[in-house]
C-alpha cells in the first residue's frame, strides 16, 4: 500500500457530504489509475484495487457513466487492499473529446482538473493549431490552461524567442512557462505555480517530456520515460495509462498518455473564449447568420484580408467549428435513431397483445 494521504490532499471537497448523507469521508476514495475497468483508488486509508459494481455497470447509459480518473468515488472496501465502487459521486471539470474512429460517442480524459499543462516539445512537432485545439477543450471544461513549451535547452536563444513572439501574436493572454526537465530552466516558476490541493494534468504529444516534467517536479526518477528514437526525435510511448499523482509539498498531477487526435465534443464557450477576437468581429458582419466563409460584409473575412487576423488562426477557427457542428449533428442523429427503434418496440409490444 501507498503512504497514506489525507483526503484534503487529494482535493477531497467536504460538500460531497451533503449529497450522500449517512456517509462520511472514509466511504469515498479518489481515482488514481484506470487500466479497462480495472481502478485504482486512494483516501486517506490508502490505496486500494477496485472494480465497479454489478448494478453500476448494469445502470450506465454508456460509458461516461463509468469512473475516470480525478473522479471522486463511492467506496465499499472488503479487503486489506481492495474496495468496490458503487458510483461516481464527484465529477465537474472533465476533460473530454471525441472517442477515436466513434462518430458522437465521448471519451473522458481525466476529471475534477484545475489547471492544465499543455505541452509543446520545441525540438519536434511544435504546432499552434494544436495549441488552440487543446485551449478550447480546456476552455469547454472550465479549467484554466497553462502552455509549457518544453526542451527548450535544444534549441538557441534567438530561435526561442522567435517561437514566443509567434505564440504570443496568435495566443492572447495566455500563460506561457518554457522549460526543461533536464537543465531544470523553468522548474522553479512551474513549483510555485502548484497549489496545495489543486489539481493538475498534463495534455500533449508523446515524447514531448510530460512524464519527464512530472519526474522533474518530484525531484525523483519515480516514472518510467523513455529515450529518444534515434533518426525519428519522437519518444517513446510511456505512459500508457492515466495516473495521478501527489507532490510532497502539495498539488496533484495527473499524467496522461500522448494523444494524437483531439476531436471537438462540445458547442459550449470552449471556441468562442479561444477566438475572442475573432467573436468580437463577428458582431460586425452585416448578417447575423453570417458563417464567416463567404458572405459579402463579413468583418471576420475582411479583417483575414487585411492581416489582423491570422490565416491559419482563422481557417483553424472554421475547422474546429465544423467538428463541434458535425458532433452534436451526429449526436442528434443518433438520438432520433434511439427514439425511432423504441417507437418501433413499443408498436410490436403492443401488437403483440392484441
């Protein structure tokens, strides 16, 4: 079993008690890994192996019904080191996007997220639509994103800040920390951002140095990271699960593996907080269905004409605002299918009984 941390350390939230009454701390755990339906969960107990219910898994619409990790669960533990969860019992916050090659289905990151470290490796795929395609996540989720441009001990002083001037010209207001978890450069700023108690993940590709970070901050080799391909500068996939872990001196950070596809799942704030400015125009186009694609008067595309706005900022605007469309479309379209085959079961029910 783990050493033993206090439930407040794990950013256990004491309002979780007035919805389960009869219940106290003790009954609730959070998740610290997932691996296919297999959990690990921690309180202030410690660690324990834990599967889900009968009842539970018979009851989920799908999915989303089923923990993730970050969720705050209800326990029952029936051995020194095992427990079962009866139900999520604590989830906002929730990373999520759409499940790879799963047209409408959603698939769940990590949950109960106050900060997200979103990582760019500067020696590879460095890629600023990516960027934004992560900060409107973020932003769908309510969680605050922080972009890490880490490695930066591979590459020159000038060509560094070339790189900060681009991020900063097409990502406004944003917090921005460059750094490397092998000359420790940024380390400190990183440390005083993590607060006691909040929670923490870290988004990006693989090899770009997330678990290496998380290594850094521990001051401790404790995860397993791979080396660099040789020929390919692309690293190794390591972190093959989600984890969360707790610093010694406070906050809690969840690892997750290198995602390539980021699929848009929500027509929430998420874009429009991204692209404020381009928003803020969009009020100024002649016709208020403007699509901002075509239409003459449109602020948005006169504005790209004139270079105020960048192009690719602008057509990574249209793009994921056509997934969030093509989503909830494909999402409605399947609810009709539901609604329809019900329909269906209910006619022959009732023919039946004739």
């Amino acid at each position: 079993m783990e050493k033993k941390i206090s439930n407040a350390s794990l950013g256990f939230q004491k309002n979780i008690l007035n919805k389960f009454q009869g219940f106290d701390e003790n009954d609730f755990a959070r998740v610290i890994e997932e691996h296919k339906e297999r959990y690990v969960v921690q309180n202030e107990q410690g660690s324990f192996s834990a599967e889900i219910t009968g009842q539970l898994r018979f009851t989920a619409s799908d999915r989303s019904d089923f923990p993730v990790v970050g969720d705050w669960v209800r326990i029952q533990i029936f051995d020194e080191d095992k427990a079962l969860i009866h139900e999520v019992a604590h989830r906002e916050r929730a990373l999520k996007r759409q499940a790879v090659g799963r047209d409408a289905e959603v698939q769940y990151i990590a949950s109960n997220i106050d900060t997200a470290f979103i990582v760019e490796a500067v020696n590879r795929d460095f890629n600023l639509n990516r960027m934004e395609r992560y900060m409107t996540l973020c932003y769908d989720a309510g969680i605050h994103p922080v972009f890490i441009l880490n490695k930066v001990d591979l590459i020159s002083e000038n060509k560094l800040e070339e790189m900060k001037f681009e991020i900063e010209n097409r990502l406004f207001d944003i917090d921005l920390i460059c750094t490397s978890a092998t000359s420790y450069e940024g380390m400190s700023l990183m440390k005083v951002t993590i607060e006691e108690a909040k929670t923490y993940c870290f988004l990006g590709s693989s090899g770009v140095g997330k678990s290496s970070l998380i290594n850094a901050l521990f001051d401790d080799q404790f995860l397993v990271t791979g080396a660099i391909g040789e020929g390919t500068d692309r690293g190794k996939h390591t972190t093959t699960s989600r984890s969360l872990h707790v610093l010694p001196s406070g906050g809690i950070l969840i690892d997750n593996p290198g995602t390539r596809e980021v699929g848009m799942v929500s027509d929430n704030d998420g874009l429009s907080t991204t692209y404020s400015y381009i928003e803020e125009l969009a009020d100024q186009c002649r016709f208020s269905d403007c699509t901002h694609t075509h239409e003459r008067g449109c602020a948005v595309i006169e504005a790209v004409n004139n270079d105020e706005i960048p192009e690719e900022a602008y057509q990574n605007y249209l793009r994921l605002g056509r997934e969030q469309a093509h989503f909830e479309s494909t999402v409605a379209e399947r609810r009709k299918k539901g609604k329809d085959l019900a329909r269906m079961v209910k006619d022959v029910k009732r023919l039946k009984n004739r």
